[in-house]
C-alpha cells in the first residue's frame, strides 16, 4: 500500500507552479486591469514567440513600464492561472551615453522640423499628423551589418508587411545622422537598393534638433560616424507613442507595435 505522504504527493502535482524566464518588448500598457501586452521571444518548453497579454502579480511594477521597453520577467503558472512576476527592463543600449536633455518622455508631441527627402522634397512635422510613423536613424556608410543594415532591412519587411497601409495610414523615415554625406542623391541611391516605395523616405538636412528630442545620439569616431540606435513610433496625434532601443529587436515586434497604432481611430 502506498504511503500516506506519497498520495498527498500525487494530488499536489497539479497544484505545483512552474515557473518561466520570459524576454519580450512591451507593446500596451493597461494599469487599470493590471496587465501588460508583450511581444515576446519563444518561452522554452512552453509556448512560441507571440504577442500576448499577461497579468502582473504586483501592479506598481507596471508603472515604469512604456511601450517599445524591452522586459525580462518570471512566468508562474499554476492550475488555472498564470502571473508575470518581477518585471524588470532588460538589455542596454547601444552606447552608454547619457540621454538628451531635449529627449521626449511617452505621450510627448513631436517638436516641428523640416528636412529633405532622397527626392529633394521637404518633409515637416505637419506632414505627419494622421499617420503612424515609425523613425529610424541609418547612414550610408555604415560599416557595421548589425546596425545600419539591420535597421534597414527590418524598414524593408515593414514596408511589405504593410504595403497597403505604408504610404496612406503608415509612413516609414530613416534619418540619416551623416548630413554632410547623404545627400538627396546619396540618399536616393541608397533607397533604390532597398526598393523603397513612396511610403519610405530617407531624410537630411539639420537633423540634429530631431534626433536630440528622440534620444539619438551620435558623433565621429575614427574617420565614420558611431551613433546609438533609436526607433521611434509616432501616434496619428503627432505623439511619441513606444519606443525601441538597439537594433537587436525581432522585427515582428516592431510589427505588433505599429498594429497597434494603426487600430486607433484618429
């Protein structure tokens, strides 16, 4: 006969919880419920990279939390019922530098500015209002595949995952941080090899004020330009909505973000 110890053993395994390391990009943010919509990485034996929401065992770790953040937390799930427990931001940026004083906090209006496209036409912030925009900073002489290039051909899957909003509801903008350089000539060259549409302009000009309010950061180092790496989501209300930090992102994560921007009505 078995033992005493060794039935109530048998009930208690589904009552265990197991718990899970989780690693995604914070998409939405809902205080009030308590939960938070995370695109995240592939959970080891336990479900696939998707977009999800989970609930926060303690609410106030929710607050420092914005859209675009990328988080790591303990996924604890039990009969009936799963919790997301010591959230906590995660990676670094590219640089370790300070942020811009002028740096937007979430919810903030895009400052006016007006640069140049690869085609010679001038783009300004009112151009943008009733949109989503998604902003990157690239510059053509990028030496390094994992920054620039990255960047660029993760535009270029937006823009084919998008094709029927880019350029209506959705527009995409690489601002170069390399001005004396990329010229609209330069620039449009550099289009041309990314097939870009008329939904993704590449801008120059005095980018300085714009990349500031974002947080890039930049400057020569040894002959070519070493910069952090910023993208930014714009509301239709000319709002800075998420922002993502590095260029090691999945690009379906910035794909969940810009979805989500496009589902709200202007």
């Amino acid at each position: 006969m078995r033992s005493l110890a060794t039935f109530v053993a048998i009930l208690a395994v589904p009552l265990v919880a197991k718990t899970y390391s989780v690693d995604g990009i914070v998409v939405a943010v809902d205080a009030a419920a308590r939960t938070m919509l995370v695109s995240h990485r592939a959970i080891a034996r336990y479900m696939p990279a998707m977009l999800m929401p989970f609930r926060a065992e303690n609410a106030s770790e929710l607050a420092a939390l914005h859209p675009g953040q990328r988080i790591e937390f303990d996924l604890v799930v039990s009969k009936g019922q799963s919790v997301a427990r010591n959230i906590r931001p995660s990676g670094a940026p590219d640089a370790g530098l300070p942020a811009a004083a002028e740096k937007l906090v979430i919810g903030s209006a895009l400052p006016a500015f007006q640069l140049t496209d690869q085609h010679g036409r001038t783009v300004r912030d009112a151009d943008l209002r009733g949109k989503v925009v998604a902003i990157d900073f690239i510059y053509t002489r990028c030496p390094l595949p994992d920054v620039c290039p990255r960047l660029s051909a993760n535009f270029a899957l937006l823009q084919r995952h998008f094709r029927d909003q880019a350029g209506d509801s959705l527009l995409l903008l690489s601002v170069t941080v390399d001005p004396e350089f990329d010229t609209p000539a330069v620039l449009a060259a550099y289009a041309h090899r990314w097939a870009a549409g008329s939904g993704w302009r590449f801008l120059t000009g005095d980018v300085a004020p714009l990349a500031a309010s974002l947080g890039e950061i930049y400057w020569a180092e040894e002959g070519s330009i070493g910069h952090n790496s910023t993208t930014s989501i714009i509301g239709r209300d000319g709002r800075l909505a998420a922002q993502v930090e590095g260029s090691n992102y999945r690009p379906d994560q910035l794909v969940h973000l810009i979805a989500r921007q496009l589902e709200n009505q202007p």
